[in-house]
C-alpha cells in the first residue's frame, strides 16, 4: 500500500464496538480490490438475463451480496466501457457494503405502499438507483444532489436507470425546507472523511485529518437540521457515512436523538454477515459498523430513526397542470406505451412522462426545487414528428411496433462511440438499437447511411479496435 494509515486515525478509533488493529491494518495494507455490481431489475428480470450478463463479463459464477438481493461480488474487475450492457443501464456497480441500504429500507418501510422518498445527498447515484429499485411505481423518488456537476451526473446515470417516477433536483438542503412534512423517507448518505474508502481509494489517505473529521460532523449536523422538516410525521430517516470516525458516526446519533423528536430503529441483521452493531451510551442508538477486515464490503455507517411529533406539515398550493392535446397524444402514442396512471408533461418545448405520483406533484416540485430532470424525457414534439429522446430510449416505455436493430458487440460499441456501425437491415427511419435485447439509444436509418442519436458526452471514447 501506498499510503499508511494516519496513526491519529487509527489512535482514534480504539475501543469502538468491532474494531481490531491489527487485522484492520493488515486488510488495509493488503489493498485487495473488491469489485461489486447491483442489477436494474426494471430492465434484468430474469436470473437466466443475469446469467447471461455475469458470463459475459466473464463472472458466471458470481457470489451473491448477501444483504442484497440484486448484487452480485466479481471476482475481478472487467472493463465496464467495453460492456453495452452497462451503457443500457442493465446494471449499476457500486460498492457491497453500501447495498445494505436496501435491508435498511426493506426493515423499516412498507414498500407496498405510495411513497415520497428523498435521496438528499444521491450524486453519482449509488443509493438512488438501489431506492428507485425498491419503490413501486405509485411511489416517487427525489435525488439531490447540491454541487452542479455531480448533478448533472446523477441525472445521466438516473436517465440510464430508466425510471419514470424519480426527479433529479440540484438545491441546496435548506432548500427542502419549503416542502415541510412531504417525505416518507429521507436518506443521507453524507458527506464525510472518507476513511471507509481507504483501502480501495488510498490516495485519500493523505488528505485525511483529525479537524477535517470535526468539520465533517459539523456539516452533517447542518444538512440534518436543514432537511429535517421536509420528514413527516411517522417518516423515516436513514443516515449513513463512509467513516470509521466515532465523530460522524455515534456522535451523530446522539446528536439527533437530543435535538429532534427521533425514536431510534434497530435492525435485525444476522450475525453471520459480520456487520457490527454499535450502540450509543448516551442515547441508546444502534449503529451499524461495517470493517473491511470482517466482511467483503468497504468502511460504511448506517442507522435509522422514526419520526413522531411534528409541527404541523404545511398547506400545499393548488396548481394547474399543462396537458398535451389530443392530436399531440395519438403521435406519442405510435412511440409510447403509457401505462395506467402515467401522464405526459408538456415543458417548454418538450414532452416528459411522470409516473403518477411525480404527475400529481410536478408542479409543487417545480416550485420548490431547481429540478434538472423529471421523470422520462419523451423527446421534441414536432408538428408532425416526435423527435425521440435518449431517456425515452433507456425507460421501458416504448411500443412494442417501435422498429429495432440487434447489434452484435463490434458494432454496438461501434454505436456507443457514435460512429455508423455499417449495419446492413431493412430497417427504415427511427429505430431502436439494441444489444442483447437492451435499448442502447436511437438512431435514423437512411438509404445510405445511419444517423447516430446516442448522446455525445455519453460516446465511449476509447479506442475499440484491438476488441
Ligand atoms: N449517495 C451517493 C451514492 O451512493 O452514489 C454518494 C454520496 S457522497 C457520500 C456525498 C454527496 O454529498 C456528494 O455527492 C457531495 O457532493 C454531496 N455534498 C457535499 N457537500 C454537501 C452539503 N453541504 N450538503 C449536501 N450535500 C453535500
């Protein structure tokens, strides 16, 4: 290993519940690489599709997550560009450890139910894709992300994800404050020193300090007492870090338990996954520890609260919705399966499909928050012609007379790369390419050649031609 741990760190974490020095050390100094991948059960429903995936990136024995019930452990690491299955969404690859978020969920919420669920701190989309997975499609899923950039990214991989009921929003936390008592479960996954990272990541090691550490917990407090009104009553909060440090972890606990009217939940988790509870002696709050030296998963936190007693949760105002006209829904309806409940948003000049909750709230959304992405963009309405867009292509809201071209590998990475594949189809106009039978993006089909929609900042960029 590069990098040492900082012997502060380490001084600093003796006598927390489940940690042990020397193996700590050891696992750390060992570097391995742990790869994981969550599967899109909105686009892999079958074990026989997982199959087919995990054998062609050369894994088909994967080993289950087990806290998990789409995540599978590679046993290593392949090149995730150079898989069209990744680019259509098919999968999202994000650390072990961090999936236990779905038993947290599954523990404390009823799933069956309609719920507004926020995911406050959700760039690049890890916990957000894994909650959309969990909700059903009366339910609705609000990912933020503060910082520009990263947002744009959370609704790129959020748009490949596929999903009609999940809005991406770029505000501030304080901002979630104007939508008092709305949420039925808010998830922060904050930001923090990052020690949990260290053993995949050791170049953040240099950067880690004791007063970070306390900066740390400061802010999380912060984004905590800022969000915590848009909780309602009854709801629940799920708060989770990728530190070791007591500082952003029990601390923290204690903190809400003194400050809000929290009730702590303590999960049942088996012993046999090695995850260590921790309980606080102040509050008597229960944690959860995951070491890299007792379970095959990074440094994580977690610990959920129920809310009771809440001041009221605020009157809503009554808004009017635009709607498409008549004529506008014959021509989507030659593209679009609408299913029940679904509605189309008609937003300047393009056309949105929200999931039934998202179409009843659009609107108090859109007053409330700057939203970067609602539901699944349909395309441009022309007079004639809809020009379909990218996210049309990754939901699973086309019809099924849509015309479709099958790639083989070359020439889907060929059209991952916007080049012309060279196909050669019967095939005339708009048309759906696919790999596998998964939707990598559109592309307009002419007499002699083939216009490339697949978005540009998306195109794979390296070179294919040793493939
Ligand atoms: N949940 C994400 C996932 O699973 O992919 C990872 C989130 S990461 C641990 C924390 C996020 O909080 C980062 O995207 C970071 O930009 C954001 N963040 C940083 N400062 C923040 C603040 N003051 N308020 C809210 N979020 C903040």
């Amino acid at each position: 290993m590069s990098n040492p741990l900082p012997a502060a760190l380490i001084t600093s974490l003796e006598g927390l519940p489940g940690f042990d020095r020397a193996p700590f050390e050891q696992v750390h100094a060992a570097a391995e690489k742990i790869t994981s991948l969550r599967f899109n059960p909105l686009k892999v429903r079958t074990p026989g599709v997982q199959g087919n995936i995990l054998a062609a990136l050369s894994d088909a024995d994967a080993a289950r997550v087990p806290w998990s019930t789409t995540g599978y452990y590679l046993s290593q690491r392949p090149s995730f560009t150079f898989d069209p299955y990744f680019h259509a969404g098919a999968y999202y690859v994000q650390e072990a450890s961090s999936m236990f978020l779905e038993h947290a969920v599954r523990a404390t919420m009823d799933l069956r139910q309609p719920l507004k669920v926020l995911d406050l701190c959700a760039a690049p989309g890890g916990k957000s894709t894994l909650l959309q997975s969990l909700l059903n499609e009366q339910s609705l899923l609000v990912a933020n992300e503060v910082i520009k950039p990263r947002a744009a990214l959370l609704a790129d991989n959020l748009s490949k994800w596929g999903a009609a009921n999940v809005v991406v929003s770029n505000n501030d936390p304080r901002d979630f404050g104007r939508l008092p008592g709305y949420f039925d479960l808010v998830v922060i996954d904050a930001p923090c020193s990052g020690s949990g990272l260290f053993r995949r990541d050791p170049e953040l090691i240099p950067e880690w300090s004791l007063e970070n550490v306390a900066l740390c917990s400061q802010r999380q407090q912060r984004i905590l007492a800022d969000v915590l009104p848009a909780l309602k009553e009854d709801g629940v909060l799920i708060y989770s870090t990728c530190s070791f440090s007591r500082e952003e972890d029990e601390v923290i606990l204690d903190w809400l338990a003194d400050h809000f009217e929290l009730e702590n939940i303590p999960l049942d988790v088996p012993e046999a996954w090695q995850i260590v509870p921790t309980v606080t002696t102040k509050r008597n709050c229960t944690g959860y520890r995951f070491y890299p030296n007792r379970l095959k998963g990074e440094g994580f936190f977690i610990s959920c609260f129920r809310k009771r007693d809440m001041a009221g949760s605020g009157k809503r105002k009554e808004t009017k919705q635009p709607v498409v006209s008549v004529k506008e829904k014959e021509l989507l309806s030659q593209w679009i399966q609408l299913p029940d409940g679904y509605s189309y948003w008609p937003h300047q000049d393009e056309i949105l499909i929200l999931s039934p909750q998202l179409g009843a709230d659009i609107a108090l959304l859109q007053q409330q928050l700057y939203i970067r992405k609602a539901g699944v963009k349909a395309g441009q309405l022309g007079k004639k012609e809809l020009i379909p867009d990218h996210q049309l292509a990754m939901s699973p809201l086309t019809v099924a007379s849509v015309p479709v071209v099958d790639l083989e590998l070359k020439a889907a990475l060929q059209y991952l790369r916007k080049e012309d594949p060279g196909i050669d189809t019967s095939v005339k106009g708009w048309a759906l390419m696919r790999y596998g039978q998964m939707s990598l993006g559109w592309a307009k089909i002419l007499p002699n050649r083939m216009n490339n929609y697949y978005p540009k900042e998306l195109r794979i960029l390296k070179d294919i031609s040793g493939l």
